[in-house]
C-alpha cells in the first residue's frame, strides 16, 4: 500500500487540481520536494481511510455518508 499512495502522490504532483496547489504550497515554504511528495502521500492515505470509515462518496466541501 505504501508504494501506492507514493507513487499515486508523485503522480498527483505533477498534474492540475488541489493535490499539486497543496504540493506547490509545501515548495514554496520551504520543504524539500522528496518530503512534499512523502506529505501529500500521507495526505491522499488519510482521505482514502475517512472514505473507507465513512463509507461515502468525497465531494467539494467535505465528505458526506451515504444513507
């Protein structure tokens, strides 16, 4: 799993949306980009075990249960 999420972060950073706005903002205070990568991992790892628990869709805003 872990090879996933990194690899699905690398990804991530090198395309459009508010994973690489998210990546771009660890750049730009500092961070290294080895460690924005294993940050955004994480990231995208904790968002993907709130679907899981909660069993429902992400939408913009939040996350909400299906009934």
């Amino acid at each position: 799993m872990k090879e996933i999420f990194k690899s699905t972060a690398t990804r991530a950073s090198c395309g459009r949306g508010p994973f690489h706005d998210f990546y771009a903002a660890l750049l730009a205070k500092g961070m290294k980009p080895e460690m924005a990568r294993l940050t955004l991992a994480r990231k995208i790892a904790a968002i993907t075990l709130t679907l899981f628990k909660q069993q429902g869709p992400l939408v913009e805003g939040g996350f909400f249960p299906i009934p």
